[in-house]
C-alpha cells in the first residue's frame, strides 16, 4: 500500500480528477436507479396508500391509471349491499392545468369522499386537512403553492389549507385533494356558453319529438340543469374502492363483483402490478440500458487512465525488478490504486448526489440495497481495470532501466 499512496501523492491532481470524473459517472448511474425508484412510488403511491382492498373499474379495461375508466356513481351503492364489503368509496382523478401568477399550474387532482375522508391519512407539512366540504384543497407543496393561497378552478375559488410532502402522480405532476363532489365539478366543468348550447340542443331535440309537441311545457325543464331531468345519470367516476370486512374471502367478494356486466375488478396486488408493468416498465428498461452504458465507460474510463499510470511509471517497474521485487508486489501496486480510484469515485458520487438529487425535477429514491449494489458493482470494475495496466506491467524487461 505504501509504493501505491507514495505514486499517488506524485500524481495527486491526475488522481483526483480522475475519481472526480469516475465519481460524476458514478453518481449518474446512482441517479438512474434513484429515478426508477421514484417512478414506482410514485406510480403506486395511491394504490398502496389508499388501502383499498379491491378496485372495480369499467368493464374490460385495466383501471383508472392506465386507461379512461367509466361507471356509474350507483355502482358504489351497489357494491355496499354485498355481504362482506364494509366500504365502498367512489374514486375521482384527473389531470388539470391553469395559469397561476404568471406560471403554468399543473395538478392532479384527487376526491375525497367527504365526510368520511377528510385527508387526515395524508401526510401534511403544513396546515391541516379538509375542514368543509367546499372550496378547500391540500396540495403537494412541490406544487408551489403556499397556505391561504386561492385558486380559481372552474367556477369557484379554492383555499390551500394544507401542504403534503411526496405526493406525486406517476406523471411527476403535484397531487390536490379536494372533496369527491368539488373534485367532479372542476372536472367536469363547462364555459355558461357550452351549457347555453346544449340546453337549446335538448329543448330543439324536444320539439322535434311527438313528446315535445303534446306537452310544450316540458321544454322549461329540457333547458334547466341536468340534475333536474331524471333522464340523464348522475356523472361519472374513474373507479370504486372496496374494502372487505375481516374474515370475509376477497376473493368470492371479488369474483361476485366481477359477474357484474358492466364492471371488472382487481385486488390490490393486481393494480399495482399493472401500474408496473404498464406505466413505469418502459421507463425502467430505458433508464436500466443507460445505467448499464454508464458502467461501461466507467469501466473504459478507468482501464485507460490506470494504463496511462503505469505507462508513465514503466522506469520505475524495470527499477522494481530489477532490484529483485515479485510480480505480486507490482500487482499490488497497481491493484491497490485502481481500489482507490473506485472507492473514491464512489463516496464522490454519494456525496455530490445527496446535494445535487434533491432538486431534481423527478424524485430520486436511494436504498440502502441499491447503495450495496452499486460499490459491488464499483468493486468489479475496479479489479477489471486493472487488468490491463497489469498485464503491461508484467511484460515489462528489467533492462530498460538501463535503456
């Protein structure tokens, strides 16, 4: 160890630059795997914080994240007269964007089901939940929103009265919660114009009909609210979520459900399994070939610069055996600085991305598995750079020194 610190401190800049490269690699393919990471929580960040133990959806499709879902707002009634279902909560979500000072505002929007979530299970840095069952919302603070802010969202104006920490759709986009029925009107907000239009679009549709001409007076309720024409349902939501009480099969509960014509449903463990394999699993396999890359020229990177190092330390290797010293004492050498230059590069990389990885636009999710793997895989690549540099140390004749 002491022949490789003593070439080291006669190369010292050459050294630290080099791990500093080593270690700026490094911290990337750390980063990609803190990405991926991020990606999941936050893809299954509902599914497992909701705590549903099944998920009913529109039939034939795949669930409210990876596809349009559709059904009935009854459906809901429905499910809780099955013996076993202890509660059954209707699920709004959709995606909005406004302009707010001067910036875009991007939200996913989330509906509680009021009263009997208030958002008490979110986890709030600041302010408090849901307090009444309009005109009041918790955002994600990487939103930018602040408490007291208020927000014009379709026809009324709502009040950030809490902040939450990481809660992010699979989009990266902020999360707001607001009650099922603020949430479903945002969404299906209308300009007075669009109504003006289909108010006379029923009442022409009327006329034109035998119904229309025998009773004149029904073309005052045609061109009122839609919840005052018993004809048109209630409005949509994405999903259904289904509690079982304890001691009761899901599974029977599940399938007697999915007989059903107009629903399909899933178990918990099925959507986020979904969710994975559909939203994020494009995405982990991109972001894996670039991990992979970066651990390839890391490994060039090194192998070149450790066999620069012994082609500027070749007089000294002749010197060495021709004094007598044993092949395993110049592959020490050599070895031990590759090991250096790795475990250097890798507290480099840690370091600089505790400080850098927090300001990415995207979370970044570091385990403590990922960490162990990443210095074994540092490990190999530094014996295997090495190798070359050993193999042009071996081959060295003691008689250039005297060349």
């Amino acid at each position: 160890m002491n022949l490789a610190i003593r070439d080291i401190r006669h190369n010292f800049g050459r050294f630290l630059l080099t791990a500093l490269g080593i270690g700026l690699l490094l911290m990337l393919v750390m980063g990609m795997g803190g990405i991926y990471r991020g990606l999941v929580q936050e893809a299954t960040l509902l599914v497992d914080r909701s705590g549903a133990d099944l998920w009913v959806v529109q039939k034939g499709t795949r669930g409210p994240f990876a596809e349009i879902s559709r059904i009935p707002r009854n459906v809901e009634d429905r499910i809780l007269a099955v013996p076993g279902v202890v509660r059954a909560d209707a699920f709004v979500s959709h995606t909005i964007q406004r302009e707010y000072r001067g910036r875009p505002l991007r939200l996913t929007v989330q509906g509680l089901a009021w009263p009997a979530d208030r958002g008490e299970w979110l986890p709030l840095v600041a302010g408090r939940p849901l307090g009444q069952a309009h005109y009041e919302l918790v955002a994600d603070r990487s939103s930018g929103l602040r408490l007291g802010d208020r927000i014009p969202l379709g026809k009324n104006v709502y009040t950030v009265v809490g902040l939450t920490s990481d809660m992010n759709s699979s989009s990266g986009d902020a999360m707001a919660f607001l009650t099922r029925a603020d949430a479903q009107e945002v969404q299906f907000d209308l300009p007075g114009e669009a109504i003006r239009i289909e108010r006379s679009a029923r009442i022409g549709r009327l006329n034109s009909t035998d119904l229309g001409m025998v009773n004149p007076q029904m073309a005052e309720r045609a061109g009122g609210t839609s919840s005052g024409i018993p004809a048109l349902g209630a409005s949509m939501v994405s999903a259904v979520l289904v509690n079982v009480a304890p001691g009761y099969d899901q599974a029977a509960i599940a399938e007697k459900i999915a007989a059903w014509p107009d629903v399909s449903v899933y178990t918990h463990a099925a959507q986020r399994e979904l969710l994975l394999r559909g939203m994020v699993d494009k995405a982990r396999r991109q972001l894996g070939l670039f991990r992979i890359l970066l651990i390839i020229v890391s490994a060039v990177i090194m192998a070149l610069i450790l066999y620069t190092l012994t082609l500027d330390k070749i007089h000294d290797i002749a010197m060495l055996k021709l004094m007598g010293a044993r092949n395993r004492v110049i592959l020490g050498l050599i070895m031990e600085q590759a090991l250096l230059l790795g475990a250097l590069g890798f507290g480099i990389a840690y370091l600089v991305g505790q400080r850098l990885f927090p300001y990415f636009p995207r979370r970044v999710v570091i385990m403590p598995d990922d960490l162990v793997q990443l210095a074994v895989v540092v490990l190999v690549i530094s014996v295997l750079a090495s190798l070359l540099g050993i193999a042009k140390a071996l081959r060295v004749d003691p008689g250039e020194v005297l060349s």
